[in-house]
C-alpha cells in the first residue's frame, strides 16, 4: 500500500514499529524499520491528505478472528 501511495505522489513517511503499545502515536517513540517479526498489525506508515488530516497506515497480513 505504501508503494501505491508513492506512486501516486503522496508523501507516505518510513515504515516504522512501536516498542510499546501507543507509541505509534508519539513520533519520537517510533521505532523505524517494519516489526522484527513482521507480526500482523504490527508496522505502520503515516501520512497527511491536503486538508491537514493524518492516517495511518496498519500492516494487517491476517485479520484476526470474527474481523
């Protein structure tokens, strides 16, 4: 998904982890580089639209049960 939106343009930041739960929306405590065990949900990207507004962007490689 990262490479789509490159792509296209959009200034999609680094891929990045959390070292604990949360820190993926404090940046200073990001970890850089995709999970160590690229463990589902565990790596992110983020990005703005035009309008100012943040995403992020969750790597899911499978969904957990009853998703």
């Amino acid at each position: 998904m990262r490479g789509e939106l490159l792509a296209r343009c959009v200034g999609v930041g680094e891929v990045f982890h959390e070292r604990a739960l949360g820190d993926r929306f404090h940046e200073p405590s990001r970890v850089p580089g995709p999970a160590p065990d690229h463990g589902t949900y565990g790596s992110f990207a983020a990005f703005s639209d035009p309008d100012g507004n943040g995403w992020l962007l969750q790597e899911i490689t499978t969904r957990l049960p009853g998703r």
